[in-house]
C-alpha cells in the first residue's frame, strides 16, 4: 500500500464521508486512486448505505476499518484533493 496514503474525514449538515487517496503507477507518472465511504444524514440517495463512527476529538476512526463499505471510487491524475462530486441528494 501507498505509504503516504491519508484517511480523510469531512461533513456536512446531510452527510459524512471517509476517503483514501493510494498512489499508484511508475514514479512521475502517477495516478491517483480514491476510495469512499460517503453516509447520508438526511434525504434520500442512491448510494449503498454506509454506517461508521468518527471521533472528532481525537480525528480518528472509531469503527473498525474492515467494517466501513466503500461505496464510491474514483481516478485523478490531481493530488492535491479528492474529486468533487454533485451529490443528488433528495
């Protein structure tokens, strides 16, 4: 595994989400692959359902990282931050 790879965290009032960023392919010619847990406060969406504990305290992940669905991916050859996404969220 990509040893700079970062879990991140972020939220707003309708969701959470988790995201990885793992590097991959020859030196100098990355691409960069993203993984996701995105959970839905509020709404209705079309994404699978994902339940995960987050301490803000601490910016750690409680839930056990084995148990947490990934249920979005994406590819960029941009490092600098995970890409956005228009969430339809009803």
């Amino acid at each position: 595994m990509d040893s700079e790879a970062k879990l991140e965290h972020g939220w707003s009032a309708r969701t959470q989400e988790l995201c990885i960023r793992v590097r991959t392919g020859p030196a100098g010619a990355w691409d960069y692959h993203y993984f996701g847990a995105l959970s839905i406060f509020s709404g209705a969406g079309d994404l699978q359902d994902v339940r995960f504990e987050w301490d803000a305290d601490s910016g750690r992940l409680v839930t056990n990282p084995d148990e947490v669905l990934v249920n979005w991916m994406a590819i960029s050859a941009a490092a600098d931050e995970p890409p956005s996404f228009n969430w339809y969220i009803r």
